[in-house]
C-alpha cells in the first residue's frame, strides 16, 4: 500500500506514512496498481458498483481509435470523479510561461546564441511561477512543436495543483530535487535523472532540497517514444526495464485548494474544497514515468569516423514525416573514445533541426570553454555551428589511444521547427554576447600543397 508523504497530510488503510516513492519498471507497460486492496475491479473497467464508494473514470491520452500498439489509457478509480476537481475558471497570467506562435524577439538578430546558468532569485518562486520559457517552436493551437524552458524553483505548491491540457512535460533536473505528487502516484526526480509527466495529468510540486533549476521540453505533438535502434537491435540506448513508474497514491483531505491548468498558451484557475490527487486505484499505459540517465548505454564508432548525434537519441517524438521528429531528446554522456585517424568531437555542420541544448555537469567536449552547468545553447536550422577554436586545435593534434570523456553530462532538445526566443531569452536571461567569438580564432590552413599548413 502506498499514499503520498508529508507534508501535506496524507493516508493509507493502515495510515503508515512512507517516505520513499515506490515505482513499478518498464516503459509503456500497461501496469496495475492499488493503494487499498481490493480496490482495483477485476476482468472488467466499470462496475456498477466499485468498491470503496469509488468512481471509474478513464484518461485518454491518444484518441480512442488510434492503433492498439500506441493508444494509451488509464482506467483510475478515484473518491471523487474529476468534474468534481474543477469549478468555474478565471484567466490568469503566468507572464515568463509562453506558448508558440511566439516570434518577438525585441529586436535581437538571428544568430547562435549561448547563456549561462540563469540565476536564482530571491523571490519564492513555484513550479508555476518559476518557469522561464526560452524558445518556441511550431504551434499550440494545432498541437505540433514544443517549447523549451529553464524552471528556477524555490518554493513548494501549498494546496495548489497544475495541469497542461495543451503539452507532455519532459523534465530534466540540473540542481535540487524536486517532488511531483501526480494523480498517479509519486515521482522523486534529482540532476541525473528525468521525468515525463503527461498531458492532462493533475500534479503538485514540492521541493525536496533547494534551490532547483532544470530544464522543460514542452512537447506540443505525439508523445515521446523510444526511439527505433534498426540494426543496433534489442539493447542498449534506453532500455524499458529502466524507466520506472509510481504505484497508487493518493490524498483525501478536505481542504481549500487551487487548481491551474494551462490550455491553448493561456493559464486559468479555479478552486475546489479538497485535494484532486485522489486515484485509489489504476490500471492502464498513460501514466508519468521517471528515467536514470546514468542506465543510458551509448553506442558509437570502434573504427573510424564520427556517427551522427542521433545515435545518442534518448526518447523521440514523432511528427508524421518519417525520419523527423518533433522532438528528439538526445543525450551526451561519459563514454569511451577509441576511432582511429578521425577528428572525435562533433564535425563542423548546418542542419535542417533546430538545436538547444543544455549542460547537467562537467564538460561538454566541442566546447571546452563557456558553455558551463546550468547553460544552455542554441543552434537553429541551417545555421551553421561546431567546435570552438580549443576543441579543433586539441582534436587535430591528439594522441588518438583510447580517451574517455568522463565527468560529463550535456542534453540536446531538437526539433524539426525552427525555435523562437522569447523576450525573456533576449533580453533577460544571461545571454552570452560574445559566444559567436568562439569561433574567429580558427584559422585559414589551406596553403595549395596536399599537406596543408598545420603549423
């Protein structure tokens, strides 16, 4: 038996609070879980009468007639039935959380651009009030492309809770831990690790140790996947036994709360007289899930060359057009360089992807200098980027035996849209103005001569 823990005041059928989330693994398992035995309906979805007094009530995360192999559903047995968990709605304005169409840049030029870590303030800033949107990419109203952000949280959401009826959250911490207590159990997330919390499920935030700052990909379109591996077959990469989904949870306490939910790029309240997090019980394949990146086996060249990043893709979203994402959530980890007579970083290129990445720690190997924890880069489509003037001379010239990169840990959100900055990434946010200088120091070795000038 499980419930949510402290410090909201929560219970189980035999009220032992427990402090640490419990988790069922597999990605896209279609899981059963229970917080009260007996709870959950056997060989059927809704009794006519559910045990405990319980409603049944279904969330829909494909539509019903989507392919058996992607329609996802939960069936949730819960206290109170969701219309019960809204009343009437205000509008609200969250002004740093904005949605695409967002093409105002205040003027500032196309170009790479690359900022530090933005900093904490002193403000007591939640989940909601703490999101900083940097880029947007595609539309919200047709439900295509993402957005990209930086949350700066210090406080915990007290009697509050949020949803986005418009996008999925893939959550990806860089400093302090953080605590989602979802409608479908609870999910501890720490730098390392990461989160993907659907579309339309309720959830409050809580911080477990301060202050936190992370990124978001705000995914738009169809839900994130595991990528194909073709012919690299039925291992490594990402593997399923290694995402982990929470067991039932749940609250029923009776208390005034607030409900926000985000629904076509606008924000709006409502308030109720008890916790929505209430789902005694449930089965099903939509449901939040969290992911070690430290499991993330990475695959690459043992002879020559470099393969291109997709290789490091994590989770993907598709878009229709085969071959091309929406998203694609890519990871650059530790991992052994060993490829003969070949320049190892990242080679020199425009791409039709749209490029923003971020540091969790260490060192990223194409840019040894400036692009430090806690930053965040972005290279648009058909712009072209690369290794800064360090990395190329100390590429060119390497004893190339086998070389670990260790102590590193950077992340790439890419998509097939071009991203937009939003004000507050042009003019707010750390934007490093000379980044574009990384590359003036490389120079002209072209001198006629097969050899070359490499002096």
């Amino acid at each position: 038996m499980n419930t949510m823990t402290p410090p909201q005041g929560l219970r189980t059928a035999s009220d032992n609070v427990g402090t640490t989330p419990g988790y069922m693994p597999g990605f896209g398992n279609d899981f059963e879980t229970e917080a009260l035995p007996g709870a959950l309906p056997q060989g059927m979805n809704s009794p006519q009468r559910c045990a405990y007094g319980l409603y049944a009530e279904q969330l829909s995360g494909t539509a019903f007639t989507a392919p058996s192999h992607q329609n996802e559903r939960t069936w949730c047995y819960r206290i109170r039935p969701s219309v019960k968990h809204t009343g009437r709605f205000a509008p609200i304005e969250v002004p740093y959380w904005k949605s695409a169409p967002n093409i105002d840049t205040s003027g500032v030029s196309l170009g790479q651009y690359r900022w530090d870590p933005v900093p904490h303030t002193e403000d007591a800033l939640t989940w909601i009030t703490g999101m900083r949107t940097m880029t947007t990419a595609g539309d919200v109203y047709t439900q295509v492309g993402m957005a990209a952000h930086i949350y700066l949280v210090t406080a915990s959401m007290q009697d509050e809770y949020f949803y986005s009826a418009d996008s999925e959250l893939l959550v990806v911490p860089q400093e302090g831990r953080l605590r989602f207590c979802t409608e479908l159990g609870v999910i501890d997330i720490e730098p390392k690790e990461i989160a993907i919390l659907p579309r339309g499920l309720v959830y409050r935030v809580e911080v477990l140790e301060g202050p936190c700052r992370g990124f978001v990909c705000e995914n738009y379109g169809q839900k994130f996947d595991l990528p194909g591996r073709g012919p690299i077959g039925a291992n490594c990469l990402a593997n399923r036994r290694d995402f982990k989904t929470p067991v039932a949870a749940f609250e029923d306490r009776d208390a005034d709360s607030r409900v926000v939910i985000k629904w076509q790029g606008q924000f709006h309240e409502t308030f109720i007289g008890h916790s929505p997090l209430d789902i005694v019980a449930w089965h099903g394949n939509y449901a939040p899930v969290k992911y070690d990146l430290r499991a993330y086996c990475p695959v690459g060249s043992i002879l020559f060359d470099h393969p291109d990043p997709s290789i490091f893709t994590v989770l993907t979203a598709p878009s229709g057009v085969e071959g091309t994402a929406n998203i694609d959530f890519v990871l650059f980890r530790e991992r052994w360089m060993v490829a003969e007579n070949t320049f190892r970083p990242p080679w020199y290129h425009k791409n039709i992807m749209s490029e923003l990445m971020g540091n969790i720690y260490g060192q990223y190997d194409a840019k040894p200098q400036g692009f430090v924890p806690g930053g965040a880069s972005l290279h648009n489509m058909m712009l072209p980027h690369g290794p800064d003037n360090d990395a190329f001379e100390k590429a060119s010239f390497a004893n190339l035996g086998p070389d670990k990169l260790d102590n590193t840990m950077s992340f790439m959100f890419e998509t097939r849209f071009p991203q937009h900055l939003t004000d507050f990434a042009a003019n707010e946010a750390p934007m490093q103005d000379n980044y574009i200088d990384c590359w003036d120091s490389l120079k002209k070795r072209f001198d006629g001569t097969p050899e070359g000038n490499w002096d």
